[in-house]
C-alpha cells in the first residue's frame, strides 16, 4: 500500500493536530516545537511500520483463500474479544452485524477511517499491518437457526487434568483477533467494531497480548516467551506439502467441516498462565532439560542449530539420552503424536500482579488447524500426561472457534453460512 492511499487518514490527523495548536497562547510557536521534535524521522516510520498493510481479502492457497491474521508476520500488539448475542438477536440480525463488521474491518485495515464508529485514536497513522479475523463459536450456530450447518469439528473440548478454567473468560458466539504493529490502531479497531456491534451483542471476554517489536533484534529471529524461552520454531511451515491439509479445510468441505468453511480453519484459543517466580527459581541446566532446548539460541539439546531437527534417539557422552522423556520438545514432536501438527501464532500477556505478588502474565495460546481432533487435541492430550513443563502452567481460559474464508469483494466474512 502506497502512502497516498493512507493520505485522508493523515489529513485528518493533521488537521486535528493545526486546530488544537490555535486554541493555545503562542499557535504558532507550538507548530515550529512540534516540527523540531518530529523531523524526519516520523515520515521514516510512516513508510516502514505506519505505511506497511494486509490484504482484507487474504492471500490465495489451495483449499481457497484465509482470513488476514492466520499466515501473515506476527505483529506487536494483539486483542482478542468473544461476544455473545443479545437474547433476541437472530439470523437475520446476525448476518447484520457480520456485514458491518466486514465493512468497518476492511476500511481500517486499508489506512481509513471507519466512518462514524472511528475514535480518531489513530487518525494521523497508517495501517500498521492491521488484521481483523473474525470466527463462531458452536453456540452461535444454535441461536442462529444454524444446527444443521455446525461442523463436526467445532465439538467441545475435552477435559484436560490441568484445566483450572474460568467459564466466564472461555468460549462465545464470535470471536474477533486483531494484531497491528501499533497500539493505537490496534486499540482503535478494538473499539470500532466493539461500538459497531451495538445492541447485537455483547462483550464476553477480552485479552490483550503482545510480541516483540519489528527491528528490536540485529535480524529476524524466532520470537522468545516471558519463560525466556524461544517459541515456535518448529510450526509447520507454508511451503511444506502437507501445509495446508494441516492448517486449512479441503475445497467443499470434507466429514468433519461443511462446505461453507472450505478455505478457512479451527482456532483453539487458551490463555495459559506462566508461573514464572518457580521458573526462574530453575538453574539454566534445569529449565534447558525441561524444554529441551537451548536457551541461548533455541538449539536443540540433541545438537546442531535452532532449526536443526532434533534426535530424539541422541544419547550423550556418558549414556544419558540428550532429551529426556519428559522434555516439552519430545512430548509436543509430531512424531510423539502420529504426526499431528497445528500453525501456533500466540501472544504473550502481563495483566498486572496477583494477591500472592507473582506475575499474571504468560500465553494467550492460538492454534490453528483444519480439525481439532487431528491437531490440538491429541498433542494437549499427551502434554496433560506427561509434560514436565505442564508443572509451570496453568490453563485458565479455553475457547474453540470456527473460522471461515475471507470474504469476496462484495461479500461479509461468513455470508456463505448465513444467506447459503
């Protein structure tokens, strides 16, 4: 996206920013300040960070065509919210709020103001590679008239021994993600579209998480975890021949999805508290062998590079196996769980300190996969048994949601189910 196509956002911003400086004693001088402190570098940023966008209609794969917000680079700052509906909102009603939401959304993520929803919190910056992805969650599908449309593949989690879950924080009947390298337009199109909802639904939960700023590292790398932890070099990658089987529901659906979700995929969202003040307690040895993995650089403890696949058969020196059996790398491999595999694209969180003093911070958890029981579920199943990171987490918050293709040009994200 080019700078002129963010121009009436700026223009906006500046013309905001002119009035307010001739509402105070000395305008003019206030206008040469702000030039001093600005200079060049904010045009820098504008067209790097600010100026860098997503296509709405997300990129083409072969199962069809994801949301924004699944494949594209992880941004900074992310929020995730679930509504219910209100008690007399139906089908048509929610088809309603779907089509204002895709609209708003659209507007936004191509650098302009949504009209009348806007705040202005982020009138005078560019898209900041924002992405909105919007889902259902199975109880949707009931409220709707829509039982006959639920997929097989959005049945509820099981139990997991670890769960300690805050019914009022999991699941809804929508789910909206949204990421942008900024946190005020992160925070805007928060608002937007919590305001464009109105009277159709309400708020249920909300989570706010964030990721390592573009450029804060001397080349791209892995992104780490508050455990100091490098996350996420084994996700299946996009080139892989398998990809999309994993990651996407086939073209026309298959057994477990119907035809209105081909192209798009299953989120399984947890938000996963960290303890870290045991954490850190560990010596480096200690936390390495619970992982698996080097801290300093990602490596594994088999040897080789952070990308060098790990041997889970290498034994050491002096007899020991390099992973142990209970390592987070081994039990989590595809090859410890008949190759199951899902995209993970999480968030870290703080939220402030609890009673006890230590940190409520740690993992908002976001999976994707073209069916749960292939993906998420039998890998936690095998984490819940015998994880030795398990110990150090506790998984407070759960939620499964469905989450179809991108809308078409003239179309809102979901109509294929509520007008097919």
């Amino acid at each position: 996206m080019t700078l002129d196509s963010i121009s009436r956002r700026r223009l906006l911003g500046t013309a905001g920013a002119a009035g307010a400086a001739g509402l105070v004693a000395g305008g003019a001088s206030a206008v040469a300040a702000d030039r001093a402190t600005r200079d060049d570098a904010g045009t820098t940023a504008l067209t790097s960070i600010g100026a860098s966008a997503v296509d709405f209609g997300g990129q083409a794969r072969a199962h069809g065509t994801p949301q924004a917000g699944i494949l594209d680079p992880h941004q900074v700052h992310g929020h995730l919210i679930a509504f219910d509906l209100a008690p007399r909102a139906d089908r048509k009603a929610a088809a309603a709020l779907l089509r204002r939401w895709t609209q708003a959304a659209r507007a936004l993520v191509e650098g302009r103001p949504a009209d009348r929803e806007d705040t202005g919190s982020a009138l005078d910056a560019g898209p900041a590679s924002l992405t909105v992805t919007m889902g259902f969650g199975r109880t949707f599908f009931g409220k709707v008239g829509l039982t006959k449309q639920l997929p097989q593949a959005l049945a509820p989690l099981p139990d997991f021994s670890s769960d300690v879950l805050d019914k009022a924080r999991s699941d809804g009947d929508l789910w909206l993600q949204i990421g942008a390298n900024d946190g005020l337009v992160a925070f805007n199109a928060l608002r937007v579209l919590q305001r464009v909802a109105g009277d159709t639904a309400r708020v249920r939960w909300q989570m706010t998480g964030f990721n390592r700023t573009p450029g804060a590292t001397g080349k791209p790398r892995t992104t780490r975890n508050l455990m100091g932890q490098i996350d996420g070099t084994n996700n299946p990658k996009p080139e892989e021949d398998d990809f999309d089987a994993r990651v996407f529901v086939p073209k026309g659906g298959d057994a477990s999805s119907p035809a209105w979700m081909a192209g798009g995929s299953y989120a399984v969202v947890r938000r996963i508290r960290m303890l870290l003040d045991t954490w850190d307690h560990l010596s480096l040895e200690q936390q390495e062998r619970v992982i698996g993995r080097r801290k300093s650089d990602g490596a594994p403890l088999s040897g080789g590079t952070e990308t060098t696949p790990v041997d889970l058969e290498k034994f050491t020196k002096d007899g020991s196996i390099a992973i142990r059996g209970d390592a987070h790398v081994r039990v989590a491999a595809p090859e410890s769980n008949q190759g199951a595999a899902m995209l993970r694209r999480p968030y870290s969180y703080h939220d402030g300190f609890r009673e006890d003093g230590q940190p409520d911070a740690g993992l908002l958890f976001i999976a994707w996969q073209a069916d749960p029981m292939r993906g998420f579920v039998p890998v936690q199943r095998k984490l819940d048994r015998g994880d030795g990171l398990s110990r150090f987490l506790r998984h407070e918050a759960s939620g499964l949601f469905a989450v179809p293709a991108a809308a078409k040009p003239d179309e809102y994200v979901g109509q294929p189910l509520l007008e097919g």
